[in-house]
C-alpha cells in the first residue's frame, strides 16, 4: 500500500484550497488535496513539503495531521492517505500539475466532485474537527 500525504491549506479568509486533477491522469477531473506520494525514507512531513513545492511552487510549515487515515483502492491503485494542515510561508499557489485550483469556504467543499479518498477529509474538515 502507497502512503500518501496531502495538504489542508487554509488561507487568512479561512477558505481551503482544492485541487481540480488532470484530465489526463487517474482519476482526471475529480478534485482533491494537492500532495503525493512518500518516497522510500521519507517522512509525511517532508514528503508533503517536497510535492507542494513541486505542484503549486509553494513553500510551507507542516502542521497537525487530520484524525481521519484513508485506506482507498480501485482495484489497480491502493493507498494509504493522511492529511495535514499547512501554512504557505512562500509563494503563491500555481497549478502546474492540476486542471484548477480554487480557494472554497468549508461549506462549498461538498458541492464538488471529490476523489473518493479525500472524502473523509471533506467531512472532517466541514465538522470542523481538528
């Protein structure tokens, strides 16, 4: 199983980012929480650093994990998801690897169309539990 990590991104207005992906790629045009895979050696902290940069050429402060840890596969992809809360410390988010990006208040984030793994992260995040 692929551990993953993603970034919740909460901006000074207290809106989330979310991630629209590629059309050309798994699951293309589903939304989700930009982040990525964890290298072999590799801590979820700097592994989230690394593809944040990598994705939106953001630089951040890895905060506090989400209660929820996500096992999702479709059969061919199986992952372990862990979401954490991030701070921007440099830059501004650009989307290099997504389709869109979109700043949403918490209670706009069920209204898209999600990747089935970052549901429960939606759910937590709009029951406000931290």
């Amino acid at each position: 199983m692929q551990e993953v990590v993603c970034g919740i991104i909460i901006n000074p207005l207290g809106k989330i980012l979310a991630c629209r992906r590629g059309l050309d790629r798994h699951l293309g045009g589903l939304w989700e929480f930009p982040g990525g895979k964890v290298d072999a050696g590799e801590t979820h902290q700097a592994a989230l650093t690394r593809e944040l940069y990598e994705e939106l050429s953001i630089t951040v402060r890895v905060g506090n994990p989400l209660t929820a840890i996500v096992e999702w596969t479709d059969g061919t992809v199986s992952i372990r998801l862990r979401g954490f809360y991030c701070e921007i410390l440099q830059g501004s988010p650009s989307a290099h690897e997504h389709e869109e990006i979109r700043w949403c208040e918490p209670t706009e984030l069920p209204n898209l169309d999600w990747a089935v793994a970052d549901v429960p992260l939606v759910q937590e995040l709009v029951n406000h539990k931290k």
